[in-house]
C-alpha cells in the first residue's frame, strides 16, 4: 500500500481486476484492495460528481477494522478534485443510503464495507444523485483511473469534510409510521454495524426484545454475519426456543439483508418475507408490481397474484432491482438474499432494520402471529443456492449453450437472468454470477422425486456443455 501522501501526487491508478464488480467495489484488504483504491474511487468518483454540477459526497463506514483508513483515504480522493464530504461515520449501510436522501446539500454517497463477506474483505457501495451506481460506471471508475482521467479543483473551490450524527434521525425515521403491537423479538446483530442502531430502535419499541451481539467487532467473533446461511442462525434459533419467542431477525455486516426465523425456529427466507410483505402492502396499493429475483419460489409469484398484486420476475442484484422499482413504479421488492425493498412509505433502498419493523407492522395489519402467517404458507420442496465454480471465460457462455439447447428442445425457459426452466415437476435455475466465477444453481418441486429429476436436468445440461456441479463455493 501506497502511504496518503504518495497518493495525492499519484496521477493514475491501476486497480486489481477482481476488485470492480458488478454492484461495487471489493477486496481482501493489503491483497488486492487498499488505501490507494479508496483514494483513487474518491478522485474518480468526486470527478464525475463535479462534472454532473455536484459539490457533496456522504460517506459512511462498516465496523471492520479496515474501514477508518479506507474512509480518510476515499475523503482526501474526493477533496483533491474539490468535492467536500460529509461523514455520518460508522454505521449499517441503510443509514448511508438514508442520509443520501435526506440531506438537500448530498450529490451522492460512498459506504464502506465488506457486506457479509470475511473480515479480511472490505468494499465500496455508491450511490450517484439518487441513483445505483454499478456496472458501467464501475467500470468508468477504473477506466479513468487508469488514464488518469481526474479533475482538479476549479479555482477558489473549497473543499470541506465535517462528520454528522445521523443514528437518531434515522432510528427517528425507521419508527416514523410504525403502529405495530407488541411482540417478544430476538435481535442477532453478529457484531455488524446495525448493533448500535439496533440498541436504540428496540429501546422505543412495545414488547419484549432480547439483543445478540450488538457489540461492534470487525473480527466477527460468534458467527459470520450472513443471516441467510442458517448455520448462522444458531444463536437466534436457541434464545428465541428458550424463552418462548414470537420470532427472531438478524443482520449482516452492513445491515442492508435480512434474515428471520418464526418462534418454532424454522426459518422465513427472503421469497417467504416477501410473501408476507407483499400481503400488507398490497392492502394498501391493490393491484400493485411486486418484484422478486429469479431465484425465488414459484410459491411467492402465484401468492402475489392471488393476493391481486402483479408479480414480477427480475434479474439478481441490489442495483438491477432498484433500477427496476423505478422504472415499474413498484412500492415492494425483494431477493432470496434477503435484500427487501419499500417504496411504499419509505425512499426503495434495501434496509433490513426497516425490515425488521415492518415485519412487525405487517403481522399486526394482516391480524396473524409471525408463526401463523409461515405455517399458513405452502411447503415447497427446494435445494438451497448451490454454487461452484466455473471458469470466468466459460460462465456467460455455459448459459448461452444451454439456452440454446433449451429452445431447440422447446423447453419453457424464462431468461431474464440466466435460464428458468418450468417443468410439470416445478423449476430449475442455472445463471452466471455477476460478481464472482461460479455458477448458481437452484430447483423447486413439489415432490421429492420431482427435484431429484429437476437435478438431472441440470447436471445432464451442464455434462453436454463439459461441466458438472462441484462443491458449493461462499458468496
């Protein structure tokens, strides 16, 4: 790593090609991401703001011990093309996006984090007036860095840094239209950066809750913070049976997905969250578009529609899903990552403390107990998100093939992301991933003996294009 005062007289900047990705920007940290990185997103990133008439960057960070540095670094990038800062410091992603929002003075925003990935990873996500900043402009980011395509500041600009206190504002905001009863909750924060929030959104809620590891610790130490493995889940699972809970929601690193489990202990994944979410919201906008990923159950689109709402089918991806509300109108979205996303009352990011109330607020406006409403839910029976590598070369055009196979066959393939094959027996998903080399597999059937042959279908299209599944690989 370059020291700060080396970077400011940098004029270009190479960075590591596994580190600009689809949604963001991510690394291991001293190995292929460091304060150099940070500092040249904030030249190029700043840049961009100036030349859109912009003059202000939020910026927040994750409890990983690389995040200060990183943050100091991505400031003095921003400073050195004339564009100030203003830091809501350590804090859950959400809070970032909400300040973005909210403050009028706010072109864009840069969090830092590494999401639920280990903690020798961390990462950027960004937000440019108001919209999704990824893939092309990602990849613009590291074009102009390597032509050192930075501006300076216009002559007399002053650029500023000051840090603001947002946690109360936004705690303040998450309870805004919140009339839920009161329930008994556990709160597994897997020492991510929600714990604080957490702390003081509990505090103002009726019920009786009880707190996992709000503590803020980079180095993770009880789980890894990625609710929607249920190894995870563990601890939140034995305190909500030990003391008689109505259900239980976690967090990751960065407290942008959600993950949940019902008071028996049996978990509601991302597709049964947004079933359960979609039933309040459509109460209150009939006829509404609902948007999930493509990995989601057959279960929830058939929900949707039953409930009068028009379900919609879309490609994975926080950003792809964004840009998508936007473009549909859509109040509600969701991915079976446990990304959810209300525009109905709230501004459309992924915010799963805002999750978590509503969650709450849902049960109360539908009139059923958390545990009510999944056991009123039909039992699929589905693999979970089988991952493995592929070679990057390979990924896109393994899909390609079997698309091709696919329609020769007069298959029912839905391709919006990859390919969704529907079969008498239920579904099968193969689709590249955007952000690593691995392929991502899921089937759903109704029987035990349909998803065994859904799985053939898969592994007799991956041997005609010389591949088969390996070990599941991490996100």
């Amino acid at each position: 790593m370059k020291d700060l005062v080396s970077m400011t007289q940098s004029s270009r900047h190479d960075f590591h090609p596994t580190s600009l990705r689809e949604y963001d920007i991510r690394g291991i940290i001293g190995e292929t991401l460091g304060e150099d990185d940070a500092y040249a997103i904030g030249r190029g990133f700043g840049t961009l703001i100036a030349r859109a008439g912009g003059h202000t960057v939020a910026t927040g960070y994750d409890g990983r011990i690389s995040s200060p540095i990183l943050e100091e670094a991505l400031i003095r990038g921003l400073n050195d093309c004339g564009i100030s800062a203003v830091s809501v410091g350590m804090g859950p992603t959400p809070m970032l996006y909400y300040a973005e929002c909210v403050l009028d003075h706010v072109d864009g925003g840069i969090m830092i984090t590494g999401s639920h990935n280990p903690a020798n990873y961390n990462g950027f996500k960004m937000v440019f007036q108001g919209r999704p900043f990824f893939g092309a402009d990602i990849q613009q980011l590291g074009q102009m860095a390597a032509d050192g395509d930075w501006d300076d500041p216009a002559p007399g600009t002053t650029a500023g840094f000051e840090r603001i206190e947002m946690e109360d504002q936004y705690v303040s905001r998450l309870l805004q239209n919140f009339s839920g009863s009161a329930c008994k909750i556990a709160w597994d924060c897997g020492n991510g950066a929600a714990g604080p929030v957490i702390e003081k959104l509990v505090a103002q809620l009726p019920g009786e809750h009880h707190l996992l590891y709000t503590d803020v610790d980079g180095n993770f130490p009880n789980h890894h913070p990625d609710p929607t493995e249920e190894k995870n889940l563990e601890d939140l699972k034995a305190i909500v049976a030990e003391k008689g809970l109505d259900f239980g929601v976690a967090f990751d690193g960065d407290g942008d997905r959600i993950g949940a489990i019902d008071g028996e202990g049996r978990v509601i994944w991302g597709d049964q969250l947004l079933s359960i979410y979609a039933e309040d919201v459509l109460q209150s906008v009939p006829g509404a578009t609902i948007i999930a990923d493509v990995k989601a159950s057959q279960a929830l689109y058939d929900r949707v529609a039953e409930l009068g709402g028009v379900p919609l089918m879309w490609k994975t991806g926080h950003s792809l899903i964004k840009s998508k509300m936007k473009e549909t109108g859509s109040p509600l979205a969701g991915e079976m990552s446990g990304h959810v996303f209300f525009k109905h009352d709230y501004y459309g990011f992924d915010d799963a403390p805002y999750a978590a109330i509503r969650l709450i607020q849902a049960s109360t406006n539908i009139g059923k107990s958390v545990n009510r409403l999944r056991s009123d839910m039909i039992e699929m029976i589905n693999t979970p998100e089988m991952r493995f590598q592929v070679d990057e070369s390979r990924k896109f055009a393994v899909v390609d093939e079997i698309l091709e196979r696919l329609a020769a066959d007069g298959a029912d393939v839905n391709n919006t992301d990859g390919a969704r094959v529907n079969t008498a027996d239920g579904w099968w998903l193969l689709r590249a991933s955007n952000t690593q080399d691995v392929l991502v597999a899921r089937a759903e059937a109704k029987s035990d003996e349909g998803l065994e042959r859904l799985m053939e279908q898969i592994d007799a299209q991956l041997a005609l294009s010389g591949l088969e599944r390996g070990e599941t690989v991490g996100h």
